[in-house]
C-alpha cells in the first residue's frame, strides 16, 4: 500500500468534504437572496396592481356618488324653480285681489262720502224749500187774505203752467220727430233694402280652448322635455298655453286660420292618443288640407247664395277666408254679403245690374284678408288684388272707394259705399265697450236715486228708460209730477246719450194684515 497516495487522498477527500458543503450553502444562499428579491418584488408589483385597482373603483364610485348628487341636486333646483314660480304667481295673484279690495273699498268709501254729503245737502235743501213754501204762503195770505186751500190751488195753477210748457216742449219734440221720420220715407228704397235683411254678427277671438279628458294629457301634449308642444307649435304657428287650469288647454294665434288649424289638430291628437313630432306633422298637414278645402266652400258658397258666378279661384279662396276674420266685432264674410244683398235690392230698384252691385258689394272688404300679408289700407289692398285677378274695374274701382280712399267713378261704387254705410250703421251691429254702458247704467240710478222721497231706481231697456220707486208716505201724487220732472231735467243736465231716457215714476201704499 501506498501510504503517502493514500494520506493525499484522504486530505484531499477531507478538502472536499468541508468545500463542498460550503460551496453548496453559499450557493443556496445566494439562490435564497435572489429569491426573495423576486418575492419582494413581485410582492410590491401585486400591491402596486391593488393600489391603481383600488384607486380607480374609488374614483369610479366617486364619480357615480359626484352624478348621482348632482342629479339630486338638479331636481331640487327644477322642483324650487317650479316651487318660486307657483309662488311668483300667487303673489302676483294676491297682489291682484288686494289692489282689488283696496280699490273696491276706496270706491265705496268715496261713495258713502258722496251719499252723506248728498243726504246732507238733500236736507239743507229740503228745510230751505219748506222754509220758502212757508213764507210764501204766510206772505200769500198777509197780502191778499188768501186761505191755505186757496194757496195751494195758486201752487197748483203755476205746477199747471209749467206743465203746459212741457207740454210744448214735448210736442215741439214730437214734430221734429216727425219731420226726420218724413225725411226717412224720402228715403224709402233704402229702408225697405235694410227691412229685409237680416244677419248675424259674431266676434272672433285669439284663443281657442280645447278640452282634455285628464291633467295627465298634458304631459302628454308637453311630451319629454318639451318636444311635442315645440313641434306642434312649429308646425301650426300658434302657441300652446299649458296652466294650472284644470282640463283645458289654450290655443293662442292671431291668425284665425291657424288658430283653427291648431285647435282642431290638437282635438284629433287627444282622441287619437298618439302624439309624438312625427304624428303631430302628418295631423297637421292633413288638417291643414281639410281647412283649406274647407275654406274653398265656404267661399264657393257665399258665391252661390248671392248667385254669382265666374269668380277667380283666388277671389272664392281670400272669400273663405274671410269666415275668419273680424272687423268691429262683425264677421267679415256675413258683413260683405250683408252688404252685397243691400247693393243689389238697391239696384234692383235703381233699374241697373244686379249681379254686378252684388258682385262689387261681396268683395269690397277682400283685402282684410290680405292685410297681414301687404301693406296699405285693406280697400286699396283688396283693389289691387281684383286686379290682379283680372275682376272688372266697376267692381275694382268700387273695392278701393267704399273708404273714401279714391274717388267712385261709377254707380256701383257709390251702391257699395252706401251699402257699407247702412250695414255698419244698422242698430246692434257694433257692440257698445261694456264698461261704458255699465258706467252710464249705474249713474243714470245714482242720480234717480239723489232725490228726496225715492227709495230704489233701475236703468231698464238697455238705459232708455229709468224705473223710480217712490216712498208713498213722503211723496204724495202731486209731488211725485214734480220728483219726476226734476229726475229727468237732471238727467239731461248731467249725462249724454244717444236719443232720449224716459223716467217713470211710482208710489203705491202696501196694507199688509195677517189672518190667524
């Protein structure tokens, strides 16, 4: 054996046994750091991840909380919008009705104030008159020894004068009267042409209100954010009027036949129930289609009632039209054939053309159909649309001087003016402002009723005649000839009015007894 191989051997088997373990930890050491750094970094790379996740759910959710309160926020301030402008409204409501009180209360203050001062002055006047009629009675029977009863047969005897001078005056009233009904029966082609007419007069309106069977169409009509309403108010022209009132919806334009167009469109949607743009366009336009075939026959028939004949289709269009017009609260169409009858019986009995009067009668007011759409006065307006339409130039001629505007340079012309005249002229055609009349009913009682001995007073007969109730203790009858005269002579002092008022007044002693 060989010793020294085997000593090297065994050292170097010594060598190896303690290097390679050490070899083997320092490599797994090394092996052991490297991953762990891979673990820590993979660790801060997943914690990064869960971080930008985390951030981006909370923005997220934040932006869903942000939307969320900004849309509460909105409906609060929609909801406080609505609320002000209901409370806007009822102030200037309550504004209303307070100035209303107050003016109420203002005005029957000062009219407490007038009766008093009224009463008073009746009373000072009262014991003057009694003071006066004493006197001259004392005075009466201090110098010619007369009696009481024979002063009051002299009272009498002056009432009497003074009644016969009444008398006169009403006479003198009365010839005149009669003088002006002479000068009518002159004139009596002219009368029996206005005897025989008879028309109707109505006033037209810029609002129409269409009925709703619930508050719930409304929304419907309105439509989501409002698109409905704005399609149907471009498609019609008019505007939509949608309140607090309940089941009724406003239809507003100045243009009667876009009023009409507009009302009658939206009847048909509420009973169809459909309402949307597009079904808004399509009622719209066809019943644009039947209002105008509509207008075509009414004015084919104004034409075929007047028997007339040979009328440019654009003459019988503006014709129809015309249905929807107004003009001093007549209807313009009922007026212009009004005055067509009336130049045609006139004619009739002047022995020239019938139809042609007729014809120029009918269409003297054809421009208040145009005169939205030019320039001018309606006659010259209409003249020139005659013309256009190639109308003879009697009836042109008579269009533009039913105003005066140009000179009439053919019979008809003047038939047209004097037809126009008698049709705006004929009694009840034109209405009287409310106000006014009410204005002259209520002073015509208040000046009955400042009479001493008069207990109540009512203007009757459209304020042609005043109804006095006399207190029958205080005014005996021969006082009562005296309270009416001086009723009337007031009247007459203080108020204007058109022909004459007749007082008539009224005592009567009531017994009343009960049977038990």
């Amino acid at each position: 054996m060989n010793w020294p191989v085997v000593a090297v051997a065994a050292v170097a088997g010594l060598v190896l046994g303690f290097a390679v373990p050490w070899v083997l930890l320092r490599f797994r050491r090394r092996s052991m750091a490297e991953e762990r750094a891979r673990t820590l970094a993979d660790a801060r790379a997943e914690a990064d991840r869960v971080r930008k996740d985390a951030d981006i759910k909370a923005k997220a959710e934040a932006l869903k909380i942000r939307e969320a309160a900004e849309h509460e926020a909105e409906e609060g301030r929609r909801k406080i919008a609505n609320l002000e402008r209901r409370v806007v409204k009822q102030e200037e409501a309550v504004e209303k009705r307070a100035d209303a009180v107050a003016r109420k209360e203002k005005f029957l203050e000062n009219t407490q104030k007038r009766i008093e001062f009224r009463l008073e002055k009746v009373s000072q006047k009262t014991e003057q008159l009694r003071a006066l009629i004493e006197q001259e009675k004392e005075t009466l029977q201090s110098v010619s020894g007369l009696t009481k009863e024979d002063a009051e047969k002299m009272l009498l005897a002056r009432l009497e004068k003074e009644l016969e001078r009444e008398s006169a005056d009403l006479i003198s009233k009365s010839q005149e009267k009669s003088r002006e009904m002479a000068d009518e029966k002159a004139r009596d082609i002219l009368a029996q042409a206005i005897q025989r007419i008879a028309a109707e007069h109505t006033a037209e309106q810029v609002v129409s209100a269409v009925d709703i069977p619930n508050d719930d169409m409304k929304g419907r009509i309105i439509g989501r954010e409002g698109r409905n309403i704005r399609a149907f108010e471009k498609a019609t022209g008019t505007d939509v009027i949608v309140d607090d009132t309940p089941g009724v919806v406003v239809v507003s334009a100045f243009d009667s036949v876009r009023r009409d167009v507009g009302r009658r469109s939206l009847e048909r949607l509420i009973a169809d129930g459909r309402i949307h743009p597009a079904r808004i366009e399509e009622v719209v336009a066809q019943t644009k289609k039947e209002v105008e075939e509509q207008i075509r026959e009414t004015g084919k028939k104004a034409c075929y009632d007047l028997d007339l004949h040979g009328l440019h289709p654009r003459l019988v269009q503006m014709l129809g039209r015309l249905h929807y017009r107004s003009a001093a609260g007549q209807n313009v169409l009922l007026h212009s054939t009004e005055v067509a009858m009336l130049a045609g019986l006139v004619a009739a009995e002047l022995k020239v053309d019938v139809a042609l009067a007729r014809r120029s009668g009918l269409l003297h007011d054809i421009g208040r159909a145009l005169d939205h759409d030019v320039e001018g006065s309606h006659a010259i307006a209409g003249a020139d649309f005659a013309r256009r339409c190639e109308e003879k130039k009697e009836v042109v001629n008579a269009i533009a001087a039913h105003h005066d505007e140009v000179k009439p340079d053919n019979v008809y012309a003047v038939l047209t003016q004097v037809a126009n005249r008698i049709a705006n002229s004929r009694p009840g055609t034109k209405r009287e402002q409310l106000e006014k009349f009410i204005k002259r009913m209520e002073r015509l009682e208040e000046v009955a009723n400042s009479f001493l001995g008069v207990e109540r007073a009512f203007a009757i007969q459209a304020g042609r005649e005043v109804r006095v109730i006399a207190n029958a203790q205080r005014v005996d009858d021969r006082l009562a000839i005296k309270v009416c005269r001086d009723i009337a002579r007031q009247i007459e002092t203080e108020l204007s009015y058109p022909g004459e008022v007749r007082v008539t007044l009224i005592r009567e002693t009531r017994v009343i007894e009960y049977a038990m």
